[in-house]
C-alpha cells in the first residue's frame, strides 16, 4: 500500500525515537546522546547510540542504523506497512484505508490459490505413500527409523514412478493450466504435461504459520538429484523460510538447533528435540537469520561433521551474529549427521554435546588453525598472527582479553607473547576497538573464511577499508546536520554536485535544501531510502561519522577545514579528469590554487 510522505513523516514525528527504543534497548544518558547494548548484534560493551536531536539511533560496532521506523522493522522483522501501522496506532494516527485495487485482489487471490493447491498435493502424496503396494518410501522412512506418528506429524508422502498422475489428480479437482503453472509441482509443454517430483519420497515444507508453502523430494534409489526442492513461487522463497521452524518456535528450549537436512530435524524432533530446524537447500541467508532473530536469541548448529558441513557453519555464523544472536555449534564426530549420531549414541548424549557446544570464535579459530602447521615455527608463528588479527576485532578490552585468555589455555601461548602480538598487530592495520566504537573497523576473513569475533560483525560479511575521500564526504555530512550554522560558513563554496559518491550526493542533495529552509531533519532524509535496508543503514552512516571526542575545539576547527578542502579538491580532481578544453581546464587550476589560501571559521 502506497501512503504520502506527509503522512509517513507525521507517524515519525509522533514517535519520539527515544520512547520507542527505550522500551527495547536500556539506554544510559552521555551528553546529548544515549548509549545501551546493541539488539541487533552480540556484544557486552554498549556501543548502540540514540540521538534524539537527529532522531535516530546508529551502533557503531555492526553499523545497523536509521530512525524509528526502520528500528520498529529490524527489531521486529516487520516489513514498512506494518511498522508504518504499529506506530501509528501508537501514536493514535488512523492510517486511510483503501479498496484493494484489481492487480491487488488477484494477487492475494493467486496466493490463496497456490496454497491450497499444495495442502491438495500434500494430502496426495500422503496417500500415494499409504495406497503405494510396495510401500517402497514407507519402508525407506521406518527403516531410517522413523514412526508412524512422526511421519504423520510432518506429513511425509510419496510422489509415484508416474510422470504426470499429480498433474492429472488436481485437473480432476478443477484446477487450469495457467494456475497450476505457478504452483512449481508440474511442467506444462506443447508435448503434455510432467510433474516435477516422482519417484521421490516427500517432504511438505511449511512457513512459519503451518502452510505448505513448497516440497522436497528425495530420489528412491539411484538418480540426480538426490533431493529437489520446489522453485521459488510466490508463497514459496527459501531464503526466507526453514524446514520445521513451524515446529520449533514453539519449543521451550531457548535456543534453535539449525540442522542441514530434513531427516536430521525430523530425526531430533523424534528424538525429542523439537527445537531443531534446517535450511532448504541453500547456505544460510541473511532473511533465514532475521526470520530466526524473531524466536530466539542462541543458535545451535549441528551441521555435518565433513569439510562442507564446517564450511556451511563458518558462512552462517557472521550472518548470525549479524542478525544479533550468540552461536555455539555442535562437536557430532565421530558421526556424520545428528540423524547419525542419535542412531548411535542417544539423546541423552546428544544433548551432553549442546551443553558442550563450542562458542563461535573459539570455533572458528579452531578451523582456523588446520590451515597452519604448527610443527613448522614460521607457520606457527603465521597462526598466532592470524589469532591477534581476529583478536583485534573485540571492541570491549575485557571481552578481548578474556577470548585472549581463552585462545591461550587452548593453543598453549603464553598470554603476555599474544596481548603484544595483538598491539602489535593494532598498530600495523589500525584495527582496534575504538575504531570498531568509531564505525571504521575493518573485517578480516583470512585462512578459512571466519569472522572477526563476538563482538564486531560486518553488515556484508567483508568490510573494506573505506576510501579516504568518501570518509570526508560523511564527515562533512555528519558535521552539518549536527551543526547547520556551519553550513553558511561553506555555502559559496561547495554545492551537492561536490560529492562525488553517488549515495553521498543524493544525500547532500537533500541535506542541501533542509538547510536552505532552516529546518535540518536528517531522520526524514532516512524515510526516503526506507525501501531499501542496505541504503537507509548507508544513509544513517552518512550522518554518524565521527573524529575523535577527546579532540579540542582548535582542532576540531583544523580538521573541519581540512575535510571541506579535501571534498573540494577531489570535486575539482574529478572534474579535472572529465575536463573539454585549455578554458576549462584553466578555471579548475584556478580553484585548485585558491584552496591552499581558504580559511573557514568554525565559530
């Protein structure tokens, strides 16, 4: 639903950003902005800051920020529509209602349409399995060691050797060709019509409501591929979505168990463990994350035990921790799967494996470590490095040093070699805590692929040193929405077009006219990147770049006029490069030469 600026605007403004966050986040007071622990990221030591002059609430160690609205839906996992609701029955705003319009009706109504075809394909796959005289895939299930009530719980079927018996069974139920096209069950060609899964034991895979939204299929005997998965439709996108979070988020247990296949979460539950979901297919995702976020603060992985399952636990656990939740993963060896394991060893020492899991850096330093010889001095000594690098990205000096002290009991270092190794290393890259405090940290991901620790988690896994122009750019951007009266000190020389980033040009471009009016309003600029989460988190960064605070106010007036001179002249650079003609090329010189004599008052 489509709503005016105005009115998004006025649900805004209606919502002090410090009353909204407050019921979610515990802030303490340090000047005029507030700081408390991060929601969206682990961490011990609050580097989470709300800024209720600009509105707007930024962390500092995974980046995360933007105004009200967008906190209403990271927090929540709402999309805009229904934060844009939330808050306006909050504020006691009646947002308009409208009749849907006839593209809106026919979507809701193709979605209606798709469901109910698969809750009909379940139920026909279901009974394929009971009416199947060979009772090939329930015997593959009861010998996998699976009961009766447990297939029936998860709605196991059977899709038959036949290659279009599902497509004929719902053209009996009244269902056209053009419907059934979009459902993802069959393929409809000039030459006929083909289901997509045969031969294939079933599994139903529900959204988070119990809907069947999609299914898996693996092959009876030999054939390619060994599972198949719908394609995407539009109930079904797996990268939303895991197999039995239906299930486990009604678990009291406070963690979720995140497995890699069916069997193995339909196996746990069985075995009681009913906490268990999985991924459909894919690595995990950033929307499975948030999805996840909204039932529980502690992950569990219990992937494979083999090379892949290690590389699967390693790409999730920064999206994990992303998305704010603490990661522990499993120890299942000397079994393959937790399917596997439980077969073997029960569930009672399954569950001495959970309270044994490893924490995630811990783990990750572990796998790290395979990629060194540690017989080798020159390799060894490599390792350490590695370890201080990682060791740097902690922004609290106590949960650094406690993960020091960790690393050191485990590889045996002595703890006073690595607190210098990681100085060292501080000093050589810049990487310390109070640059993660400052937004400038910057990510490693060497040897295996691992993050850079509990505490600092990057909003796209790798983060790159940023380009030095660019940080003048929201420097500049962040002084003048803090400080508008600077804007006339400046005002004859720059003009938007300066920024020669693209996002900080748009930005400027509105910044621009907010303090032409005398009205600066950096939380409304946000509201014009709201639909795009990677650019209103970009945007908030644009208006919270910092110099450090213990700098004097001399300083501070040095370094405001050295960025409006490093902005100019990298205007001037580029326009240099893209110049037509000695004229041209003269008046930049020009404008070059007169920087060196410039003088701003910062008063």
């Amino acid at each position: 639903m489509y709503y005016p600026e105005e009115l998004v605007e006025e649900v805004r403004t209606r919502n002090d950003i410090l009353d909204v966050v407050g019921q979610y986040v515990r802030l303490t007071k340090r000047g005029s902005t507030y700081f408390g622990l991060c929601p969206f990221h682990n961490e011990k030591t609050p580097s989470f800051s709300v800024t209720p002059g600009k509105q707007m609430y930024y962390c500092f160690g995974c980046h995360a920020g933007g105004n009200v609205i967008t906190f209403v839906m990271e927090y929540e996992n709402y999309t805009f529509p229904e934060a844009l609701k939330y808050l306006a029955d909050r504020a006691g705003i009646a947002l308009p209602e409208r009749e849907a319009t006839a593209e809106e009706k026919r979507e809701a109504d193709l979605r209606s349409r798709l469901l109910e075809i698969n809750k009909e394909a379940g139920r026909y796959f279901y009974y394929q399995m009971k009416m199947d005289r060979e009772q090939r895939a329930y015997r593959y299930l009861t010998g996998r060691g699976l009961s009766d009530d447990t297939i029936r719980h998860f709605g196991l079927g059977y899709s038959n050797p036949y290659e279009n018996d599902l497509y004929q069974y719902l053209k009996k139920k009244g269902y056209d060709d053009a419907i059934l096209k979009e459902t993802g069950l069959v393929k409809i060609e000039e030459r006929g019509a083909y289901d997509k899964f045969w031969n294939r034991v079933m599994f139903p895979i529900m959204d988070v409501n119990s809907r069947i939204i999609g299914f898996g299929g693996r092959v009876m005997g030999q054939g390619e591929p060994k599972y198949l998965n719908s394609p995407e439709t539009r109930v079904f996108d797996k990268g939303r979505n895991l197999y039995g979070l239906n299930i486990a988020r009604n678990s009291r247990e406070p963690y979720i168990l995140i497995c890699e296949g069916y069997m193995d979460v339909i196996s746990l539950h069985q075995a009681g463990f009913t906490n268990a979901a999985a991924c459909l297919g894919t690595a995990m995702t950033q929307g499975q994350a948030n999805l996840l976020k909204r039932y529980t603060s502690q992950i569990v992985l219990t992937y494979d035990s083999d090379a892949a399952g290690v590389k699967a636990a390693l790409r999730a656990i920064p999206i994990l921790k992303e998305a704010g939740m603490t990661v522990k993963v499993l120890n299942l060896k000397p079994y393959k799967d937790p399917d596997e394991f439980i077969k073997n060893l029960g569930a009672d020492e399954f569950r001495k494996r959970i309270e044994e899991a490893q924490g995630s850096f811990l783990y990750e330093i572990s796998q790290l470590q395979t990629g060194y010889d540690m017989r080798d001095p020159e390799s060894k000594t490599a390792f350490h490095r590695a370890v201080a690098a990682r060791l740097c990205g902690f922004a609290s000096e106590l949960e650094r040093d406690n993960y020091l002290q960790a690393v050191c009991e485990e590889y045996r270092i002595p703890v006073q070699s690595m607190r210098q190794m990681v100085v060292e290393e501080a000093r050589r890259t810049g990487f310390t805590g109070r640059s993660v405090r400052a937004g400038e940290a910057r990510m490693t991901q060497e040897g295996t692929g691992a993050g850079a620790g509990e505490g600092a988690v990057p909003r796209k896994g790798r983060r790159e040193k940023e380009d030095g122009s660019r940080t003048s750019q929201k420097l500049l951007l962040t002084w003048l929405s803090e400080r508008p009266q600077l804007y006339q000190k400046i005002r004859e020389l720059l003009v938007p077009q300066d920024f020669t980033d693209g996002l900080c040009r748009r930005v400027a471009e509105l910044l621009w006219e907010q303090l032409e009016s005398g009205l600066v309003n950096p939380a409304g600029i946000v509201n014009r990147f709201i639909n795009d989460a990677d650019e209103y988190k970009e945007v908030a960064s644009l208006f919270n770049t910092r110099l450090p605070d213990t700098m004097t106010k001399e300083e501070q007036a040095k370094a405001f006029q050295e960025t409006v001179v490093r902005v100019k002249k990298n205007s001037l650079d580029a326009a240099a490069a893209a110049a037509i003609g000695v004229a041209e090329l003269s008046e930049i010189i020009k404008q070059r030469a007169a920087l060196a004599n410039l003088h701003i008052s910062f008063d």
